[in-house]
C-alpha cells in the first residue's frame, strides 16, 4: 500500500504546487490584447455587369464583409465615375470620347488658334505665336507624335468592359491639354469625321453659355421637420449650410409645414447678411394628385389636409401668384393647366425633350447623397428669388442625380455634361476643393476647414454672428498647404436678446477668385422657463421652473413673486433664492407657494429675463382614490383615479391616460383600443408607424416615441382633496416626465409635462385627446374652436378623413356629442403651441383603421433646460360651454 500511495502524492504535491505557482503570477503583468473597435478592415469583394437586363447597364460594386455576417454593398467609386463619363459620352453623341481633366478649363480661360490636321511643322510655328487648339487624325505623323505624349491610354477605359465599347458606332475621341512653360496645346485626336464635328459643335455650345449665364447650383424642394410632429435631422439654417458647403446659393423648402417658415427664413438670412435666392413650397395632402405649389406670396387660409378639390387648390396657388407643378405621368392631371412638370430619373426622356418647366426635387437631407439643380441666369445679374423661377421657368435648367445624371433642355444639359467630364471648371467654380464646415457644442463655434486642392490656400477666415452674439476673435488669416486641414474654435457670447430663439451664425473663408460659406445655428431656450398655465389647491401649490444661464456669472438671484389676477403692482407673495447653473447650463427650481383660493399670476426673474404663470388656486374639497390594477394582466399595472365625477384610467405604455370616464354618462370620452391589437398588428415594421392604443397621449415623433414604451410609475398623492401619479422614461438621455392629477370635486384632470431633451431632432410634442365622444365617433358629435379667425365648428365626414390647422385666440377646444349630450374641454396655454392640429380619422387610414377626432396642440421643444407644458381635461354631461365656463372660473383660459 505504501509503495502504491507514494507516487500518488508526489504527484498530488506537483499539481498543487504548479496551481500555486500559476495563482501567484503578477496581474501587473498582463496587457490589454483584444480590441473593443474593429481594427482590421472589412474583406473586400468586386464586383460588375455590363449588358441588358431590362436596359443596357454597366454597374460596378463592393461587397464589404465583417466578422463573416455584417454584409453592406456600395459603388466601386473609380469605376462608376469613369463609367459615368461613358455614358455621358454617349449621350453626347461622341460614345467613344475621353476628355482629359482640364482640357475644358484651358480651353475656356482665354482665346487660342485653332488648327486643322495641320503638319507638325506648321503647329510648331503656330504655337511660336500663342495656345494652339489642333485637330488630328490618330494615324498621322502629328496624331502619332501627339498620343506618345500620353503616358498610357486613359485611364480604366478599356478595363470597364462598358457594353458601349461593343456598339458599331464606338470611334475613340481623344481630348487632352499640354503644355510647355506657360504655353498650352490642346489636342483632340480622332479619326471619326462626324464625332470630330460634334465636338466641335459642343465646344461652341459650351463657350456660348459660359458667355451668356451665371451657373447657380441649388436644392430644390429640399426641407425639414422644423413645424412638425414628425422627426427629422436638420434645422433650416443647418440645412442651408450643409448646401453651402456644396456650392449652393439658392434654396427652396417644402418639408411638411415648411411653409410655416416663410418670413423666417429672410429673417435669419438677413440676421448675417446672407443673400441667397430662397423660397417655400408645399403639397396638399388630401385629394391629392401629386401636385406641388411654390412662390405663393403668402400661405394664410392653407388647409393642408383638407384641399377639395385640384381646381380649389390651382385657384388658392394661383390667386397668391404661386406655380404649380404636376408629376409627369398622371393622366387626372390632364384635363389642368400647370405651370410645369416634376421630373424624376424614370421620365428624364419626357423632360430632356419637352418644352415645359421643370424641377426635380431634393428631398429632406440625411445619409443619402441629394439632387440638386443648375440655373442658368443672365450673366452678372444678382441671382434673386425673382430671378430664380424667372430661369426655371424659361426652361433654363438643369436637373442633376446623386450619380451625375442629368435631365433638362439639350442646350443647358451639354454644358454641364461636358463640363462634368471636365471636372476642373466645375469644382474651381464651386469651390468644391475647399470644404468648410461648421457646428455648435454649447457655446463653442468648431469649424473646420480643409483644403483637398494642389495648390496653398491663402486667405481670411470670418466669422459674422447674428447681432445678439457676440464672438472673440471674429477673423483670422489663414494659410492652409495642399491636403491638409485646420480646426478653429470661437466662444460665442449669448445676450438675454438671443435667448429663445434660433440665432445664425454664418462662417465665410475668402481667398484670392473665390470663397466658401457656410452656417451654424446656436438654437437656444428661454432663459427663465416655467409652466405657462397651472392649477393647484389651497394651501400650497408645488411651482417648478428651469434657468437657464447664458451669462458668465457663478450665482444670480432669482426672483418669485405672486399677484393677484390683474393686479401686477403690489405681490401677494413674493421669495427669493440663488441660482447656481454653470454658463450653458440649466438649473431645476421648486418653490412652494402658500396661497389662498383665487387667481394669480406669477413671475420669475432671474439673469433679467422674465416669464410669467397664469395660476389658478382652487379650495380643497372631495375625495379621490388612487389604486394600482393590472387590468390585463401583463404583469404591468394600470392607476385609477377616481372621484364622485369621473374615473380616470392611466396606461404606463406610453404614459397616456387610457380612460376618461363621465359617470353620470358611463361614456369614455376617449377613444380606446387597448388592450385589443391592431388588426395590422404583424404588419413589418409596424413599431414604427403611428398605432392607436387610444387614450390622451402624445405625438412625439410621428409615429410617437413613447407609442410602445413603459414607464417608471409612481403615486405621488395616494388620495384626498387630490391625487397625483408620476410617471417618467429615459430616451437615450432625453427624459420625458408626466404627472396626471385629479382634482377630488371636480372632473378636472391635470397633466403636466417636463421635458429634459438633447436630441434635436424631437422638436416638437403634440399631446392630445383621441375624442369619441358617446357610443361611437360620428356626425352628431360637433367640436368648437376659439380660432383667430373666429370660432369654428367642425364635425366628421362619415366618407373620408381629413385635418385642418388652426391658429388660436384662446387656448382650449370643445366637443359635445349632441344627441347623448357628453362633452368634454381641453385646456392649455394659448402662447405654447405653434397651432392645434385637428384630425378627423377614418378607417381608410391604414395606420390607424378607426373613426375618431384628434385636437393637437403642437408645442415646439426646446434644449439645454427643460420644457414645461400642461393640459386640462374636463368631461361632464350637458354642453361644451359649461365645461368652458368651470375652466375659466379656474383661471385655466387662457388668451392672447
């Protein structure tokens, strides 16, 4: 035994003692060697066809492959450029031509003999005298001489397998500069007698437009989301500097609501002293038939959403001295009289050889390279808006694709064609070798300037904000060699005068025969921002504000005072605190206000800014009850709230308030799908379109972030004179909050809304009330809005959906189903939104296949503090106007 169990314990204290000696290594000794970012590039596959699929086609492509799964194509740029020159070629009416970069921009500088097929003797004298323009043939001693000057054939014409290379017609036409010293020769080497006549043609076309117009570039029809509920990169003023920054100095818009903008745009432009040709557009979206409007004088009486009829729409253009384009094909257009065609690259033969004008439109800008368009306008005359649709209208234009396709009149068309083959001109003109961009991070001005040219570039680099900004360091010289670039920095300094508001910042670089611009916005918040319109009870209500601090101080006071409604001379309370927000940065505030029942206005002051609260006080009284249920058990509970008037049903999907039920009625005034589905419920992609659980909830992006989102919920107030629920959700760093509170003796129901957002691009919030007032939606419920125009009613058309925007005398709307007598009111701060958005669904709408009303308030959102917003409902039995009647008792009514 013993001799057995020996070697078994050696072995034993060997395996310990290697464990031993393998935990003791050092830690220190151990590096980092797995990466968390990609650090090899992705494998790379070619790939191309040349020949007919449904048409003669040459594509060139790039598989990109990582980690074996992640797969995504793009262009084989080299080639597809090269091919496109081909195929410009041909469309020229010269298949065979290669035209080397910058033999049109010598050719365009100045005046130069010309000669014929002469004898190398003779060219040698000429070009004693000056630039010499000579035509040869390619098996001459002279065209011999001239091709051994190329250091190859050019380069990957004859490794494209272009299926042009096959067609009978294909003659080589070459076209290329040399030089010596400061002399110039161009050579255009061909055999083919009718392709040397054609290019000859395309010469003289080309010099004789060059001569006679000014080239503008611009985006047509590009635009935004700034108006809207719906979500899109891109404020106006970024929009126009990223076109800068590609040559552009004209612009028109026509996102949804863009139109909206009109004066604002000359505004912020004039603000830098920017003069670019710029204008607004729309479509109308009911009844529509594909037609878009530009130029109108102004839009007022537009009703977007529900335009009769194509006569009724022509007429509103017309009456306005606006144009109106139709899409090329549709047939119901015909019978009409338009001011023009809206070209897309399938009807490029119908615009090439029509005589109408044309626009072909860029679309709002994000990750997909845009179109754009090329006027012609009569040489040195100042481009205007006047000026503009003056050469779209005479048919001097040109549409060009993200691929350097081309579409407009022949003439026109060449030129550019010709000189896109070129690609010198083109880029010299636009300044397409020096890029300059610019951005703000808080108050820091970063641009960023690069220089991709051969040559130093030399100049002064100016930054001019708007007036109510201020710069240090405004203009620098700057001295940039070839294939390099530099990035500045410039603190900008707010005054109270730029706070609320969207303010331009236009960056200029000038060099000897050019410059480049571009824009910058510092979009900033109010400085004191508050809840325009509150309700509380007696004693004390809960008043929350948010500074923002644009000034250099560390500390600032800020300034509560309270006085009774009408009276702003003597406060009735009035406190005080200090305010420690860095510079840039915003601060939540909560006071508590004792005050008795009553109506007040209360003011905040704090960096000299002011805002004020139109606050309404109501006496305790009734009870409510609060209770967590999870009425369908998902596991996520639902709240009730509820007293002797209404019960009140909260969802945490989405924070919306799910019931609103009048008791004496027994009527949700609300519509409600949850928790059925949607019937389109496994349609693809369905999160991402609008879907209707019902209740009040929110547009926030169309379709809604908060659609499908659960929030955190909690009571705040389980019960008594009142009851309050919060609930709140983190977006990526944009954190949405709701607090829903019941009044306990009345069917008041407050939400309030606080916003602390830092995506842009959720600009807009549109909560609102989805009303079905009684059994169902239909045409006895009549709803009432307190418009600037007057007061309107509005009731549902059983046959089709429409909508209607209405600028607002007072902030609230009303609706009252008229034969089971429910009505229902929603207040709001009149000075918040922008217009309430009214929708009258209708099944036929695929997102949302249901009969309904919709009454939005659409209330911009503001970064860098928070926004504050609140809504009141109040359902009872009776009509609308006692409803309204009780509201205004509350000081919730409000007016401009």
């Amino acid at each position: 035994m013993k001799t057995v169990i020996k070697p078994i314990l050696i072995v034993v204290v060997l395996i310990i003692a290697v464990f031993n000696l393998a935990a003791g290594e050092d830690l220190d000794k151990f590096a980092f060697t797995a990466p968390f970012s990609p650090t090899l590039s992705p494998v790379v596959s070619s790939g191309q066809f040349n020949g007919y699929t449904n048409y003669w086609q040459s594509v060139y492509w790039k598989w990109l492959q990582y980690g074996n799964l992640y797969l995504a194509s793009q262009p084989d740029i080299e080639r597809s450029i090269a091919q496109n020159k081909v195929d410009i070629a041909e469309e020229l009416g010269i298949p065979g031509l290669s035209l080397a970069e910058g033999f049109l921009e010598a050719w365009l500088k100045g005046s130069m003999s010309e000669l014929e097929d002469p004898e190398p003797e003779a060219l040698e004298k000429a070009l004693d005298r000056g630039d010499v323009l000579v035509w040869s043939k390619a098996a001459s001693p002279l065209g011999k001489r001239l091709l051994g000057k190329l250091p190859s054939p050019p380069a990957l014409r004859d490794s494209l397998a272009s299926h042009q290379r096959n067609a009978r017609n294909y003659h080589d036409v070459l076209a290329f500069p040399l030089g010596s010293g400061g002399r110039r020769l161009l050579a255009v080497v061909a055999d083919c007698a009718d392709c040397r006549r054609r290019f000859k043609e395309l010469l003289g076309e080309l010099r004789s437009v060059i001569g006679r117009y000014d080239l503008h570039r611009g985006w047509f029809g590009t635009g935004t989301l700034l108006h809207s509920v719906t979500c899109h990169p891109g404020h106006p003023l970024q929009v126009i500097g990223q076109g800068l920054g590609q040559g552009n100095d004209w612009f028109t818009f026509s996102g949804y609501m863009d139109f909206l903008m009109q004066s604002e745009l000359a505004g912020w432009l004039g603000q830098v002293g920017l003069d670019l040709a710029v204008d607004v557009g729309t479509g109308k979206a009911t009844h529509s038939l594909g037609t878009v409007a530009y130029g109108l004088g102004n839009y007022d009486g537009l009703k977007i959403q529900d335009m009769p009829t194509e006569e009724e729409w022509i007429r509103f253009v017309k009456d306005r001295g606006g144009y109106i384009f139709r899409p090329v094909f549709a047939a119901e257009c015909d019978k009409y009289a338009y001011d023009g065609v809206i070209g897309i690259d399938g009807n490029k033969k119908q615009v090439d050889t029509g005589d109408e004008p044309f626009i072909l439109k860029t679309g709002l800008i994000k990750d997909e390279a845009p179109s754009s368009m090329v006027l012609f306008a009569a040489k040195g005359r100042r481009l205007t808006r006047r000026e503009m649709w003056k050469a779209i209208l005479d048919r001097r234009a040109v549409g060009i694709l993200p691929q350097g396709r081309m579409m407009g009149p022949a003439l026109f068309r060449n030129a550019l064609q010709m000189l896109l083959l070129d690609r010198v001109y083109l880029e010299d003109l636009f300044g397409d070798r020096i890029q300059l961009d610019a951005s703000v991070e808080g108050y820091e001005l970063r641009v960023r300037l690069a220089n991709l040219g051969e040559s130093p570039l030399t100049g002064t680099l100016e930054v001019r904000p708007a007036l109510e900004l201020a710069v240090d360091g405004r203009s620098t010289e700057v001295t940039l060699p070839p294939g390099t670039e530099r990035a500045f920095s410039f603190s900008l300094r707010p005054s109270a005068a730029a706070m609320a508001k969207a303010n331009p910042v236009l960056v200029e670089m000038r060099w000897k025969g050019g410059r480049k611009r571009t824009l910058a916005v510092l979009d900033l918040p109010p400085a004191v921002s508050v809840h325009k319109l509150l309700y509380g009870q007696a004693p004390e209500v809960v008043y929350p504000f948010s500074i923002h601090n644009f000034t250099a101080r560390a500390d600032y006071p800020v300034e509560v005072k309270v006085y009774a409604i009408g009276n702003l001379k003597a406060p009735v309370y009035e406190t005080s605190r200090t305010g420690t927000a860095r510079t840039g940065g915003h601060q939540e505030m909560e006071f508590r206000l004792p005050l008795k029942p009553g109506s007040y206005t209360v003011k905040v002051t704090a960096l000299g800014a002011s805002n004020e609260t139109q606050l309404g006080v109501g006496q305790a009284a009734g009870k409510v009850t609060v209770s967590a249920v999870d009425l369908n058990a998902d596991g996520i509970n639902e709240y009730r709230l509820e007293n002797d008037k209404v019960r009140v049903t909260l969802l945490a999907i989405g924070a919306r308030v799910i019931e609103y039920i009048v008791k004496e009625k027994n009527d949700n005034v609300l519509f409600k799908l949850w928790p059925e589905r949607e019937s389109t419920d496994k349609r693809p992609f369905r999160e991402r379109g609008f879907y209707p659980y019902g209740g009040f909830e929110d547009f926030l992006g169309q379709a809604s972030i908060e659609t499908h989102k659960v929030y955190d919920a909690e009571v705040v107030k389980d019960g008594g004179t009142f009851a309050s629920v919060r609930m709140a959700a983190d977006y990526y760093g944009n954190r949405l909050e709701k607090t829903f509170t019941l009044d306990g003796d009345s069917p008041l129901l407050e939400v309030r809304f606080a916003l602390e957002f830092r995506n842009p691009e959720l600009n807009m919030l549109g909560p609102q009330p989805i009303l079905a007032l009684g059994e169902k939606h239909w045409t006895e419920d009549v709803f009432v809005v307190p418009a600037m125009s007057g007061r309107r009613e509005v009731r549902m058309r059983p046959e089709e959906y429409f909508g209607e925007v209405f600028f607002l005398k007072e902030g609230w709307n009303a609706g009252r189903d008229t034969v089971e007598d429910v009505s229902f009111v929603g207040a709001f701060p009149v000075s918040e939104p922008e217009f309430l958005h009214m929708w009258m669904n209708h099944p036929s709408n695929g997102e949302s296949e249901h009969y309904y009303a919709e009454f939005q308030p659409w209330v911009p959102i503001f970064q860098k503090t928070i926004r504050y917003f609140s809504y009141y409902l109040w359902g009872a039995a009776g009509p609308w106007e006692k409803g309204l009647e009780e509201l205004r008792r509350r000081n919730l009514i409000t007016s401009r």
